[in-house]
C-alpha cells in the first residue's frame, strides 16, 4: 500500500498515485492509530469532484492530529482510488472493512456509488458520514448507518426558481446525465417547478459520459423554456453550455448544478460562462460576509477562514470548491461523533451522529430519524465578469442576477 506523508510528495504526485492508496499522516504510530477508510473517484467521470473531496478529507485529518487527534490517538486516512465505479467502491470498502480493519469509514463521491456502499456500512453496522451524495433515495430505504451531509436535491433548484418565479418566468425545461443523482435533481424540480406554477416543457435525459446531446438540445431549443436547468457534472457542465450557444438555445435563465462552480468552468467556456447559474453547498466568500445584518457566517461556518487559508498553503494554485469543503467537513463530523461517543465502537457513534447537533467549516449539521440533512442550506451564484457573485439567498447575497441572460448573438 503506497503512503503519503505531509511534505514528502507535491500535490501532483499524490494524485498520481491513486490507484494505491493514499495515507496522511501518522504512519511511525500506525499501531496505535485511529484509522479511516475511504474510496474516491480519483480517476474516471468523476475525477475532478473526488480529488477535490480527497483535499478536504486530507486537511482535516492533518488539523485534527495537530490539536491532538481524537481520543488521544493519531489518525490515519486510507483512502483508494475507485475509478468512478461503484463496483470497485464496493470492493474497497469490503478490504477495508474486513481485511484493513479500520476504525471507521467516510464516504465515496457521488449518489450512486454512496447508494452502493451504504449496503456495505449497513452490513458491517459501521456509520458513514455521506459527504458526496444528495439523493434524498439514499435515505428512504431504512438503512441506520448512513448519515447525510449535504443540502437533498431539492435545494439544487429551488433558488434559481425562487428567482424565476419571482421574475414573472412560466416556463422550464430540464436536461440531465440518465444517473441517480441527476435524476433526483430533475425530481425535485419537477415538484418545485408545479408549486411555483412553473409549466415543465420539456424534460431530455441522456446517458452517462455521452456527447451526443445535440437532438436533446434540438428539442429543448423547440421548447423555448424561459428557464434550463441542466443535472450535471463538471464535464457535461461545460459540453451543455458550449452547445447551447452553437445551437443558439436563448433561456432568460440557465442553470447548471455541478462543475459550474469550479473556476476550471470559466477557464474551459470564457465569456460563454458569464450569466450561467450555479448551486453551491459551500462557497469560499462566506469568509468575508460580515456586514449589511448578513447571517453572521463565524458562528455558522467557524473555522471557514482557516480552512481557506490552509488550502492556499496546502495545495498552491489549486482551486478550492465547495466539493473539498465538504469532504472537510464530513469528516469533522465523523470525528467529532467519535468524540462525543468515547470510542469507535459502531453503534455508539450511530447514537452520537444522530443527536448531533453542530456547526462545522461545511455548515450545520443536524439529521431527522432516517438520517436525512434537515439544517444544511445552499447558495445560487451567478457568473458575473469572470467571477462568482452569490445572488441567492438574499440573506447572503452581496449581488443582484444579471436578469434576463441576454441571447448569444446579443453577447459581446
């Protein structure tokens, strides 16, 4: 099992070695150590969200043995690269589980990979904080030993429909990956959209990893919704944008969920990303949130300053996303469970993650009796002269949409 230590590899060639399995820190003391298992999509679709997860689980394995560990014991993080696929997940976490024998378990990235491994952590009754999955199915099918982290589905959409609605728009169309994640998303659009008197035009679904989205936007653009909303990840973020604008498809709204935040978004489309919408978990700016009677974000994201500032030492010249603050986060809440529980045994941190009731550098976390995020919220950005703007909520909101998103031939 290859290994990692703080200052003995650069961030680079710590990814490069994803198919082992990475390690920080605490090896000279693995005897005595508190350790945790994960797999991550390091490589595969969903490569650029899991490293991103990874940095988040790394910073705060390395804080917390800088404040001492937890219950007096160093910890150790395993975590192996599963390739974006939920067969190999399942197979890590079995290892790890089992044969590795580790003390406890945070999550893969993304809702169809955690939804299989939950089966996993049910059977072997050892709780997983899910820091990547928001498909509110997940926690539907009575399982005790899985724990959500982020905002459900639901809040992907329902800010830049709030903002629609409240703009006089009638109409939305949707157009997501064929996964469980995004489909959950479309979902609860669905359900937002009809309470908000929003007419569904048109709903295009298209396989997983494909390009060949042209006759899906053929017939959202014969649809002419005043709002797209597209389920997405990082790659098919920036393919949907780039062909609506050859395709010339002109909604006063669009709206990407996941990719849209990263900067590498802006870098992939240029000027194309300006007005796109964005639904972030977490965004780096509530650090400088402070005046205008704003939610006052030390109390509900403590430790959110230094986490920025750590990440900027940490990993130089990478972008930070909310996808690194949530792996942060779940694992703050793992250990802390751990702490309130007085040991790692399974059940006793089931008991403490359900009472918990806390503020991490993630956000609130507080679950209901099925192990569902009930505190949690989330934020709309909008791309504005090549910067993120939050626009949504208007609690924590410094700017106002740039409204309508004027069509492509009008765009300079």
């Amino acid at each position: 099992m290859k290994r990692w230590r703080p200052g003995a590899r650069t961030l680079g060639a710590l990814l490069a070695i994803a198919a082992g399995a990475v390690l920080w820190p605490g090896a000279a003391a693995a005897q005595k150590s508190l350790r945790i298992g994960a797999s991550l999509s390091l490589t595969g679709t969903y490569a650029e969200l899991g490293q991103a997860m990874q940095r988040g689980n790394l910073l705060c394995v390395k804080h917390a043995n800088e404040k001492g560990g937890v219950l007096g014991r160093p910890i150790e993080i395993l975590i192996e690269d599963d390739e974006s696929k939920t067969p190999n997940a399942v197979s890590i976490y079995e290892k790890l589980i089992v044969h590795e024998k580790v003390d406890a378990i945070v999550s893969p990235y993304s809702s169809p990979i955690t939804d299989a491994v939950a089966d996993v952590s049910e059977k072997h009754r050892l709780p997983m904080v899910a820091s990547g999955a928001a498909s509110p199915s997940i926690w539907k099918k009575g399982r005790k030993y899985v724990f959500m982290l982020l905002t459900p589905t639901p809040g992907y959409v329902e800010g830049v429909l709030d903002i629609a609605d409240r703009r006089g728009l009638k109409t939305v169309a949707f157009i997501h990956e064929d996964t469980l994640f995004p489909k959950s998303v479309v979902q609860a659009g669905h359900e937002v959209a009809k309470r908000r008197g929003l007419s569904i035009v048109g709903t295009e679904a298209y396989p997983r990893g494909s390009k060949e989205i042209a006759a899906n936007l053929a017939r959202i653009r014969a649809a002419d919704p005043d709002v797209l909303i597209a389920a997405t990840y990082f790659d098919d973020a920036v393919a949907v944008t780039r062909q609506m604008k050859e395709h010339s498809i002109n909604p006063r709204m669009f709206l990407a969920t996941i990719g849209s935040d990263f900067p590498k978004f802006y870098e992939a489309l240029g000027r194309s990303a300006e007005f796109v919408y964005g639904s972030a978990q977490w965004e780096a700016d509530f650090v400088t949130l402070r005046a205008g009677g704003l939610i006052p974000i030390a109390r509900q994201y403590p430790g959110a300053r230094e986490f920025v500032e750590s990440h900027k030492k940490e990993f130089p010249g990478v972008d930070l996303s909310y996808q690194t603050a949530q792996g942060y986060g779940g694992c703050q809440v793992l250990l802390e469970a751990i702490r309130r529980a007085g040991s790692t045994d399974g059940s006793r941190v089931r008991d403490a993650l359900s009472k918990l009731d806390t503020n991490t550098t993630f956000g609130p976390f507080r679950v209901d009796d099925t192990g569902a995020q009930i505190a949690h919220k989330m934020v709309v950005f909008q791309w504005q002269d090549g910067k993120k703007v939050i626009v949504w909520p208007d609690e924590l909101a410094p700017g106002k949409p740039r409204f309508p998103t004027p069509a492509w031939s009008q765009r300079p």
